[in-house]
C-alpha cells in the first residue's frame, strides 16, 4: 500500500485538503514522495479573494514592526526545520545532498534574513525639496508603497530559491501573494505555506500557497482582475503567455526565463582552470539552471585542447544518489524532461557535432550521462535552444570580436563568463556580452543582495537585492503649496 503523505494548500490561513491528489515523484527512483492537493479554479479563485481581503482591509501594508516581525519568524522556521527540508528536497527536487547546502537551500534561508534586514533600514519616503512653479514655492515628497496582490508562479527546479526570493521580498514590502508551486515539485513549496501557518504570525490571506497539475490554476493568476503584479520564473514560451494574459488588465509581470549563456575562455586564459569550470557547471543541478553557461567558446586553434581537458573534467564528475554526500550530479526532473535532452543531442549529432562525452540514458531514475559536443555550429539547435539538462556545446571561434559576435547571437541573455589571465581584458569583453549577469574568472554573482535578471527574451525586471524589493513597491508623489509663513 502506498503511505506516502499527503500534504495541503494553504488559503486565507488555513491548511487544506482537496478531494483530488496527484503525485510527485522522486526522480532518482520514480517512486513517489507524496502527494498534493489539486487546487481547482475555485481555490485559486479563493486565493486570490484571501489575498485582497488581507490587503484591502488590514494593516499588513501599512504596519512595518509586524511585516518585520513575521519575517524574522519565518527565517526562524525555516532555520529550525532545515533538515528536514532538506531530505525533502533531495527526495522531490533530485538535488544532491551537497547543492542543498548552498543555492538549493542553505543560501536561500539566507534571502529572508536579507530581506527582513533591508526592510529595518528602508527609506520609503524621499523629500524633493521645494521648488518655484506658477508663482508660488511647493514642497514635493515621494512616497513608496505596496504594490498589491503579488501571483508568484514557480518552476521546479530551484523551487525554494525561487519561492524566498519572490516571497520575502514582495511580504517586506507590504504585498500579500498567492504562491504556486511547479507541479513537478509541489511539496517543497507547500511545505513552505506549513511552516507559515504554523510558525509564524502572518495574517490569514497574507501568503496563500497551491499546487496543480493542470495549467488551470496559473490562468486564474494571470488573468484575475484583483492580482496587480504576476512574478514568474520558467520558459520563455510560458512567459510570452503570461505576458498575454496579464495585459487585459495591464498587470504588472516580471519574468525570469530562459537562458543559453556563453563562456568566453580567451586565448590567454588559464586553460586547465577554464575547463574545469566549465565542466563543473554544466553539472551543476544536471544541467537544470537557467544562468548555467552552456556554450564554450574557444580559440580556433586551441579548440581539441580545450575540449579534453572538459572531457576530462566530466570523466570525474560522480552521477548517483543524490542523498549521497559524494554525488556531484544527480537525475533530470523526469522523463520526459530525459526524453527532451536527448532528442537535442542526436539531432545536434546529426547536424554536425561531434559526440565526445556522454549522450546516454543512465536507469533507473532520470538520469542522463554529462554531455560534450565538439565542433557546433554556431547557429545551429543544440547552440540556440535552451537544453536544461548537462550538455556543453563547444563552439570555436577566430578573435574576440568573433567571440562577442557568437556570445550575442541568441535571443536570450541571462548570463556569461569569460576566462582570461588579464582581468582588464576580461572585463571588457563582459560588457560587451549583452546580459544581465557575468562572471569573470570564476566569480560568482549569486547571492541575495545581488540584482538577478536578463536582456532581450530571458526576462523583465530584477530579482534578489534592493531592485527585487523596489518590484513590488509602487511610487507616489505628493506636492504642497508652501504657505508664505513657512518661506520666512
């Protein structure tokens, strides 16, 4: 008999069950974990009622002390029951043991404290000064404020990252948020909405949390007249969508899509270093990020070098459990994300690309082999598409113009990195790579004070630091007259 535990939505504070269960599966095994609710459209629709309501009609908005109070509560829950998030996360997510102490999550507890700490010291008010206009003086001031009701739809592969870094900031300012877990991994962001209800003060309607299978309950959060901003993270098709939808009723929408980011190793560059580092982060998550770079641009001429020293580099990389504390890799989410990357590699090979590592299913579970790919055409599927999984293009190139040139061919410009021994040259080059975050000889920007975001389709706005925050605050300005008795 199957006893895995089934968990509940959280809506207008209180913890709830649905007739309809689906399960979510471990995708090292493809034994399920548990199971979770089927929120219906009725319950979405309940949701976002909730989340009015507590904006509306109570002091959530307005009363800093208890905003910051029920951060410091929530960071406090979330340290104290680490562990066992923790297990649940390398079970559901397929995280190895070893990402969950960095930004699977350890690193994203983190961004509630961030958040409840900027929240202390924020200025919501910016005095103008005066000014002389139609013959008299006026005194103008700028005050900020909560944005409104806040959708936050999540995919699955980050989820408690994903979930705290648009939570926390959006609670800080004031909102109140009806967060959906990917259906993938629903009960590591239901159990989130446990910890809220039973752990912290937060009012009933301030944070409501569902789960689905369906694609229906995302619909009633994009399209409800009472949600004023929709925050999603996913694929770019999806954020087209939402962007759709959204627009009847002119929500605001902040998106985190996709990605195809470049590595740039230049021809000074500490090769051995660079290929490790590659090698390294395609791994990292099976390939499951969308920051991650998944093309590797070389010199023409050091091209077969480069691309045996990551061939090695992968020969080392340990694929198993992901409870076990030596995995470094562990599964892809499902099947049919497997089935997916897959089908890119044999076309990649069919349209060129040299096969130098991996290109095969590992069973059981959901594993697929780390991946190399010598000798790719630039402009070619497996260069352009996101894979989402562990497959490295290496993409050669003449000078460093060219370099640029194939860094800014794509639609998408989340990330980058570049490798060179001279810094002032690698630093040059990253601005001109189109982006919204690089890293320069292994620098790592991700952290939660830090601006996390894309150009062209990976994105709209920022997430994480202070412009996360400032998403979910609206600007109002005010202006008096200044009475002559105040002139004197």
């Amino acid at each position: 008999m199957n006893t895995a535990p089934t968990h509940s939505l959280l809506i207008d504070g209180k913890l709830l069950t649905t007739g309809a269960v689906f399960a979510s599966h471990n995708p090292a095994t493809g034994e399920p974990v548990g199971h979770a609710p089927e929120a219906t459209r009725a319950d979405a629709e309940a949701a976002v009622d909730a989340a009015r309501r507590a904006f509306d009609t109570t002091g959530w908005s307005t009363d800093r002390d208890l905003r910051l109070r029920c951060l410091r509560e929530l960071h406090r829950a979330l340290d104290e029951h680490r562990e066992e998030l923790r297990e649940l996360t390398i079970a559901e997510v397929g995280a190895p043991r070893r990402l969950t102490h960095g930004p699977q999550l350890d690193e994203p507890i983190g961004i509630v404290k961030y958040y409840a700490d900027l929240l202390e010291t924020y200025r919501f008010t910016e005095d103008l000064g005066e000014a002389e206009s139609r013959g008299q003086r006026h005194h103008r001031w700028v005050e900020k404020e909560a944005a409104g009701v806040v959708a936050a739809i999540l995919p699955y592969n980050f989820p408690n990252q994903l979930a705290l870094a648009k939570l926390a900031p959006a609670l800080a300012a004031g909102c109140t948020v009806v967060l959906k877990g990917a259906p993938q991994t629903p009960l590591t962001t239901l159990a989130l909405g446990e910890l809220i209800a039973r752990h912290t003060d937060i009012p009933p309607g301030v944070v409501n949390v569902l789960s689905s299978s369906s694609s229906e309950t995302g619909e009633v959060l994009t399209t409800h007249p009472d949600v004023d901003v929709v925050t999603f993270t996913g694929a770019t098709t999806t954020g087209r969508h939402i962007m759709a939808a959204a627009s009847a009723s002119v929500k605001r929408v902040f998106l985190e899509l996709g990605g195809k980011s470049a590595m740039i190793v230049l021809d000074d560059a500490d090769l051995t270093k660079a290929a490790m580092f590659a090698a390294f982060t395609i791994c990292s998550h099976s390939g499951q990020g969308c920051a991650l770079t998944s093309r590797l641009l070389v010199p023409r001429a050091r091209h077969d070098e480069i691309t045996q020293l990551v061939a090695a580099g992968l020969d080392r990389v340990q694929v198993g459990d992901p409870a076990d504390p030596r995995t470094a890799m562990g599964p892809l989410i499902s099947e049919q994300q497997r089935d997916k990357v897959d089908g890119m590699v044999r076309r990649a090979v069919d349209d060129g690309a040299v096969l130098v590592r991996g290109g095969k299913r590992i069973d059981p579970g959901f594993f697929y082999a780390p991946t190399l790919l010598a000798q790719v055409d630039p402009d070619s599927e497996i260069a352009q598409e996101e894979v989402f999984g562990p497959v490295l293009a290496v993409i050669p190139y003449d000078d460093e113009d060219d370099a640029v040139r194939i860094a800014n061919n794509s639609r998408y410009g989340l990330s980058g990195a570049v490798h060179s021994a001279d810094e002032e040259r690698a630093v040059r080059i990253a601005r001109r790579v189109r982006t919204g975050t690089f890293s320069i000889n292994g620098g790592n920007y991700f952290a939660p004070d830090v601006p996390f975001g894309g150009y062209k389709q990976s994105g709209i706005g920022r997430e994480s630091g202070r412009s996360g925050f400032e998403e979910f605050l609206e600007e109002k300005a005010f202006a008096r007259v200044v009475v002559p008795e105040e002139q004197a």
